[in-house]
C-alpha cells in the first residue's frame, strides 16, 4: 500500500511476539537486504525492517509538515501484547531543502519518504522482537500472523558480521573546484553577507562489483559505536545509508533532546580543540541558534551544558554541547524538526542568507545527505542529521562530506578535514586499496 497524502483516518492492525536471536542486521540471511536499518551500539539500540505495509511521500517540501504529523497520530490495533518500547515505527527521512543542481538519482527517495514495515525487528531489554504490521480491513490480521511466523521461523540466531574482504575502490572528487567554492564562501564572510556557511562535496566512488549493503551497515556499526548507523533503501534499490554523529532531535511526550555538533580536529589535536578560535566560533555560533530556538518550543525549563565536550569518533574529534528541554503543550514533534533543520551545522548563518549561497555556489544536490533521517511515531521521534553517509546502487556511491567556513578558514585545511570525515563511510565500502583518478 502507498499513501501519498498524509495518514489521518487510516487504519493498521499489529502483533508482536519475542524472538530468539540476538542481531536484527542477522535477519539479512533469510529475508533480503533490510529496505530500513537503525543502531545506536552503545545505547542497545537496533531496529531492522523489511517490505512496505505503507509509505508516506511529499512530493514538495510544502507537504512535510503534514506528513510529519501524520506520522504521530498513526492509528495501531494491536493484536494481544501491546510492546512499550517500540521505535518508529515509521522510518524515513527529508531532504536537505533547495538545490540548484538537481540529481535524477535523488528522486526514488523524493522530497520525504517514511516507511511503515511490513515487520520490525528490535533490540528489547530481554533480546529482540518482531511486530508485524497490514491494513485494517479483511485478511489484515491473518496477514500479521503469517509475517510474525515467518520471521519466527527463518530467522538467524546468529550475530551478523562483515563477510567480504577488501575491495579496490576507485574515487573522483575534484579538489581545486571545492577549493574554489571555499574561497568564494570566505569572500562572501569578509563583505559581511554571511558569518558562516557549510559547504558539501560529493566523492564518486566506484567498487570492482556491486555492493553488499549488508557488509557495509555491518562494518559501519563496528568501526563507528558512537554513531546512529542507518540504512534506507528506495524501491529502485538506491540506498542511503552512513553512521551519523549529530542528533537532531529526540522528543519523547514533552522532553526534548538535542545537541550543538560542530568543531572538528583530528584525533591527535583533541585535546587543543577547545583553544581553537576558529572551531570554538563555529561551535558557538551553532548553540546560540538552537538555544534560541528551543526556547521558543519549550518552557522555562532549557538547559545546556556548561561548557564543550570532546565527541571523540574513529577519524575525528568534535565539540558537542548537549540541550534538554521541556517541550510546551502541544508542541509536535514536527514543529521542533520545522525549527531547528537545517541548523547551523550543516547550514550556516544568518541562516536564509547560507541557504541561497549554496544553492547558488555549491553545485551539489544533497538529497537527503545532511537532512533528517530516523523513525517517527505517537508521542516519541528521533531524527538524526544525515552526515556521513552516501547514496549507495550497485557498484557505484557517492559519499557526501562537509565543513562548516568562517572567518579564518584556511581552503586546504578544510580539504583536509573533509578527507578525514570521507575515511568513515570509505572503509565500510571496503576501501583498503583506493585508487584516485
């Protein structure tokens, strides 16, 4: 079933039941390539999802509102045990927002596109559970029973790990064109028309056979616990998948929860980014925005941390400021993600001004790189920004990477740091020998 218009007044049927096993990525073996993937390592997070009991598309960026509200009030009708600590269970993303070089290669995944499976794998407290999911109506709870035994029956008790070996990857990326809109982007700061913008670069990367998404998802969450590993897969069989570090939201009822992610040095420098006025100013400049936001959703009640702390990832170190706070009655999970996307972050500021900059010099269509992607549902979401990631059909990826310009901003540095931000998705593709061209 598709629905593209938003899901008011419809209708699923639901079941669950325990499962002995003890890796959702492990149903890959009996049920195919998951079409979606969430895992937080250190938090015991993990949620696959395989076939489409519905999806939710905008087709302009007008309707994600709507769409985002949908989502939350979606109708379930359990069959028996009612599970309490369900993700989702709609699981999507949106795109970053205008472009001024549209990608073909974008539109299975359109503006916005969520996903109600057709069952659920998840992490519990106790091991893992399957929910199935159909339309209300006739057949719809036999449906449910025949997919909850299904997966009961085929499914892998074992721990899904990488199985390929190294593969030879070829990557094409231009340097001096990046380095050019660097300089355009620092001309643009010194005339005072911006403070900072972040710019994006694609990196073309073909392997010697398609591949193994599974393999891919499986290295991700090895090399990167610190990060959301995520995978959604469009019916063409064009994949967006990465690790993430930067939460945009998670809202659960009223709380809110979100974080100030910008700075970066490599693992060796950490302990000196603090002392870095460059970094120190992005930073800032990303906090002030999303307090100043929240505050404006929430109660009283907003907190921050004191000071920066060091997110130290596989590559890279960043400054992390985390945010909690009270959401006001009434205040939608759709509202909190309207505000604060894009942050800037992955943005820029003043934030209108950064938006027409890289629609006008990036020469790039994001898609849903550095947008947000995660699982949505009554009362709780969680949304992550797309970072670290790439788009991901056959034999071919393009891996997306940035980095946030300001005064000071040196174009070779920035080069650099985007190289060192490559190296995650890199080596979960099977990058050990990387041809350039």
């Amino acid at each position: 079933m598709k629905t593209l218009n938003p899901v008011e007044g419809q209708r699923w049927v639901a079941g669950m039941m325990p499962l002995a096993a003890v890796d959702p990525l492990s149903g890959a073996d009996s049920l195919g390539v998951p079409t979606v993937y969430w895992e937080r390592p250190l938090e015991r997070e993990a949620a696959a999802g395989w076939g489409e009991a519905a999806v939710v598309v905008a087709s302009e960026s007008g309707q994600v509102p709507a769409v985002l509200n949908s989502l939350a009030a979606t109708s379930l009708r359990w069959l028996g045990e009612v599970p309490d600590d369900l993700p989702g269970p709609w699981f999507g993303g949106i795109r970053f927002g205008a472009t001024g070089l549209p990608d073909e290669a974008w539109a299975a995944h359109g503006v916005a596109r969520w996903t109600l499976p057709e069952v659920l794998v998840w992490r519990t407290a106790n091991g893992l559970a399957v929910a199935a999911f159909a339309p209300e109506g006739r057949g719809g709870e036999d449906a449910v029973r025949s997919r909850l035994e299904r997966v009961r029956a085929r499914f892998s008790d074992a721990y899904r790990h990488a199985r390929g070996g190294e593969v030879s990857l070829s990557l094409t990326s231009s340097r001096p064109e990046f380095e050019a809109r660097v300089e355009r982007a620092l001309e643009a700061i010194a005339s005072g028309q911006l403070q900072k913008v972040v710019l994006a670069r694609a990196v073309d990367v073909e392997g010697p056979a398609p591949f193994d998404v599974v393999d891919v998802l499986a290295r991700l969450r090895e090399q990167n616990p610190r990060c959301a590993t995520f995978l959604f897969r469009a019916p063409d069989g064009t994949c967006f998948l990465g690790a993430t570090p930067e939460t945009l939201c998670r809202v659960e009822g009223r709380v809110l929860e979100t974080e100030a992610l910008a700075g970066t040095a490599a693992p060796h420098l950490a302990e000196g980014l603090r002392g870095q006025d460059k970094d120190v100013r992005e930073h800032e400049a990303v906090v002030r925005y999303i307090l100043a936001t929240v505050r404006g959703l929430a109660t009283d009640d907003v907190r921050a941390d004191a000071e920066p702390q060091l997110l130290a990832l596989k590559n890279v170190v960043h400054l992390r400021t985390g945010i909690r706070a009270e959401l006001r009655e009434g205040v939608s999970a759709a509202q909190v993600v309207g505000a604060l996307h894009p942050t800037p972050a992955v943005g820029g500021t003043p934030r209108e001004r950064a938006l027409s900059f890289l629609v006008e010099h990036e020469g790039l269509d994001r898609g849903w790189y550095a947008g947000p992607v995660g699982w949505m549902g009554p009362g709780r979401a969680h949304l992550m920004v797309g970072l670290r990631s790439a788009r991901v059909r056959g034999s071919r990826a393009r891996l997306f990477v940035g980095c946030g310009i300001v005064a000071g901003s040196i174009a070779e540095a920035e080069w650099r740091e985007t190289e060192m931000k490559s190296l995650a998705v890199l080596r979960a593709l099977g990058g050990g020998d990387v041809g350039r061209q």
